[in-house]
C-alpha cells in the first residue's frame, strides 16, 4: 500500500510539474506575443505643413526629423481631411470623414452632449480594448525641458477617460502601447528664437514680398527649427529607456501651415501636412515599408488610423473610412483624397475638395462671401491678412494676389498641380477639351464622395448657433459678478 501511494504521490507531482510547465510555456507564449507588437507613437505638430529640410525647405534646421526621414519613409502626398485643428482632430482620432460623424464645424458641440455615431470609436478605445496602454503625454521628464500640449479638441462628446496616462515615465512599464505627443510650437502666435533671415525666405507668389510677410514666415520657419529640437528630445527619452527598437514613430501635421491661404482653406497648403514614419530596427518591418525611401501614394489622416490598428493588429472595424496602407492587409492605393472645410469660428464657408494624382479640384458652396470674410482670430493673429487689404485698397496686388482680395469667390476651382503648384492658374473656365473633361470628372467624383460619405454639412447649423460662435466670448471674470472675455486659441 505504502509502494502504491508513493507511486501515487509520484505520478501527481509529474502531473502537476507538467501542468506547471505547461502554465509557464503559456505564459512565455502570450508574453513574447505582447512584446513582438509593437508601440506607436504619434508626434502631431500643429498647423504645419512640409516645411522641413528633407521635403526642400531650405531656411530651417531640423537634423532630427530628417534623419528620421532618412532612415524612415517619408511621404510626399499626405493629406488631412479638414484643413482646421477640430475637425481634422475629429477625422483622424476617429479615421473616419469629419463631415461624416458629424464634427465638421470647427470647436461645435462643445456643451451640447454630441456623441459619435453608433460603431465608431477613438482610435485610444480601441488600441484599449485590444491590450494596448494608451497615452496622451503632457509631462514629460525633466531633462526634456518642456510638456506637451495634450491637445484633443475633438468636436463631441469624448469618453470620461480617452487616454489610460498623460505621463511619460508611464510608457517604459506599459508595454505596447500606443501614445500621442502634440507639439504647440508652430501654432500662432510663434514665440521661438530667431533663426531664418527674412531676406532670404521664399514666399509664395500669391501673398505680397512685404517685410511684414517675409518675418511673419521667417518667424514661422523658426517655430518648426524648434519643434525639430523638442522632437530630439523625445527621440533621446526613447532612447534612454529603451523604446528605441519597439515603437514606429510617426510624426504628422494636424492641418495645413498657420499662415493666410492654408489653414482653413482647401488649397494644397491647407491640407498637405509632412508625414514621417520611422519603423524599430527590433520588429521586422510589415509590406509596403521600405527604409530610406520616399513615397508619393495618395494618403489621408483616417489612413494612419487604420494602418495603426492593423500594425497593432486589431481589424479595420466595419465601416471605417480611413484605409490601411502596410501590411498583409493593405488596400489598394487611393484614386483620390478629399478635404472639407465647414464654420471655422463665426466665419461660415463650405468648401469641399477633391485631388488625384495631378490635378485639385474645389466646389464652393458659399460662393458669394469673399475670402477675407470677417474673422476675428485671423485678424488677430495673421498680419498678412490685414496686410492684404491695405495693399488691395492702394492697387499693390499682384494678379496672383488680388482673388484674395476680391468680393466673392468663384464657385468651382481646378488647378494642374504639376504645371502649377501654387494654384494660382484657375482652370475651371479654361476652353481647353483637356481641361473641361477633368473638371467633368472630378466635380462628379466629388458629388459622389458627398453623397457616399452622408455629408452632414448638407444641413447647415442654425442661425441662432452661428450667431453664438465668436473668438472672444462672454465668461464671468474670476470673483466679480461682471462678465468678462476670455479669449479662444484657434
């Protein structure tokens, strides 16, 4: 009996080594399945546009970004959806069309309890759900010298808690993760050290070569100088505690430069943003990543989104607009992108867009507001907005100026971006047979889009809630009984 229960008691402690190996080798499993994802980082710079060293500019410094470039992929035609911080935000947290879920107008639904539409998420909710740490970096350590901005902005109703940390110091311990870092440094007003010479600075033939507009470009190229520099120390914190090898970054513009006819608009210089994506020498790259090399596939914000979660891999969820560009999932390239711009403070246009590989076409609903339309951050804050009107009043534009300056806007635009970058050579009366079928074919293209998409900026908001949309609006100043005015970043 005892020889028996000795072989009992044998046979139970192999049973139980072998289900404890069994646990460990499980354990090991899902753990190595964990740290083969890997973690995303997004670095988001406000209203920039291409203006680095890697993409031809030649009056900044910013060694960091075009390294990264150098030994990422950087991608030449990367659009947002909306040329405004809101709802471009809206658009590529989401990766669907921000005329879609109804957050076009810019800072809307800020105290009405809007919520997004049924199925659609935050890309953070989602990362969330599949085991991803999630973050939205305000502090950072101390040898980084500066926080970040931890701008959302969306326009709805955000859940109580989008993101699990705002902290740095978090990240190294909550691994994958998936976090935002927003840099404020080339959003008005510029405040970084002066760098650039405004003699030198190349300006756009549609704005006045003023000085006012070559140091209010200079001072704006030294604000991405500085950007650059923070984003340095970023890539030395990754460094340090060993993230360097696990996480893609990429680095994005929100929207279109902060100067008179981009952001807010839907030319080019609206809604063409940089968009870099650095991939870990620590996780074998996915298809359609190749180092060192640049793009010109069509890309929208809502793409990054997707791309984003299948590089985590999580699904593209049904109905999600934004498409995935890497990986065994990658879809076929885009045809086309679009961008719509809708109310931006109490200024209200509806400008839709659509380009292809060459050629931008624009529908202008609100034809008969001019483009200096009243708005009081521009007037504020843009000095080659006022600038514009003085030289318009004395005859000092240029033909390439003067539509900035005139009554109303024309109802269609069509620009060859080959022949004409800077869509100043509008060719939507243009009588060449060329030209009339591209127009045909887009204007369709574009109908479509907003009819496939339900563009909810069909409906237009109502009178009352424009009336009540301004730059400075009343708040009762702190301890007195008065109202005061509290004044709004755009």
């Amino acid at each position: 009996m005892q020889t028996c229960a000795r072989g009992l008691d044998s046979g139970i402690v192999q049973a139980m080594s072998l289900l404890r190996l069994a646990a460990f080798l499980c354990l090991t499993a899902t753990t190595f399945a964990e740290s083969a994802k890997p973690n995303i980082l997004w670095l988001i710079a406000e209203d920039f546009g291409p203006h680095l060293g890697c993409y031809g500019e030649k009056n900044v410094a910013t060694p960091v970004l075009d390294g990264l470039a150098t030994k990422g992929m950087r991608f030449t035609r990367y659009y947002t959806t909306a040329p405004v911080c809101s709802a471009s935000r809206s658009a590529f947290n989401t990766g669907m069309f921000q005329t879609t879920i109804g957050a076009h107008n810019h800072r809307s639904h800020r105290d009405d309890g809007y919520t997004l539409p049924a199925g659609v998420k935050l890309i953070s909710e989602r990362m969330h759900e599949a085991g991803y740490f999630t973050a939205n970096v305000k502090q950072l350590p101390a040898e980084a010298g500066f926080k970040g901005a931890g701008k959302t902005d969306w326009n709805f109703a955000a859940p109580e808690k989008p993101f699990d940390s705002d902290q740095w110091n978090d990240l190294k311990a909550h691994q994958p993760f998936y976090a935002q870092l927003n840099f404020q440094e080339t959003h008005r007003t510029f405040h970084a050290a002066a760098h650039a010479d405004p003699a030198k600075v190349e300006i756009p033939p549609y704005y006045p070569d003023h000085e006012i507009t070559r140091k209010d470009w200079a001072q704006y190229l030294d604000a991405a100088t500085e950007l650059d520099r923070k984003i340095g120390k970023v890539v030395e914190l990754l460094k340090r505690d060993g993230l360097m090898e696990n996480t893609v970054i990429c680095f994005v513009g929100d929207n279109g430069a902060a100067h008179v006819r981009a952001k807010q608009f839907c030319y080019e210089e609206g809604l063409n943003v940089p968009f870099i994506m650095h991939w870990p020498s620590g996780i074998p790259a996915p298809a359609g990543f190749t180092a060192g090399t640049v793009s010109d596939r069509l890309l929208m914000s809502i793409d990054l989104t997707a791309t984003s979660l299948n590089l985590a891999g999580i699904a593209k969820p049904a109905g999600m607009e934004g498409q995935v560009f890497l990986g065994a999932n990658a879809e076929p390239a885009r045809q086309y992108t679009f961008g719509a711009r809708d109310r931006c403070d109490m200024t209200v246009f509806r400008l839709r867009t659509v380009r292809d590989a060459r050629y931008r076409y624009i529908r202008n609903f609100t034809p008969d507001r001019p483009f200096l339309q009243h708005n009081e951050y521009k007037e504020k804050q843009y000095p080659v907005w006022n600038l514009i009107k003085e030289l318009a009043a004395q005859d000092k534009l240029t033909p390439a100026q003067m539509p900035l300056a005139a009554a109303t806007m024309p109802e269609e635009e069509l620009y060859d971006l080959e022949t004409d970058p800077h869509q100043i050579q509008n060719l939507a009366k243009s009588p060449k047979t060329e030209h009339q079928q591209v127009l045909e074919k887009l204007r369709g293209v574009l109908t479509d889009w907003i009819e496939l998409t339900n563009d909810q900026g069909r409906v237009p908001e109502p009178p009352e809630v424009v009336a009540n949309q301004g730059y400075t609006k009343p708040q009762p100043a702190k301890g007195q009984g008065k109202k005061g005015k509290k004044k709004a970043a755009n």
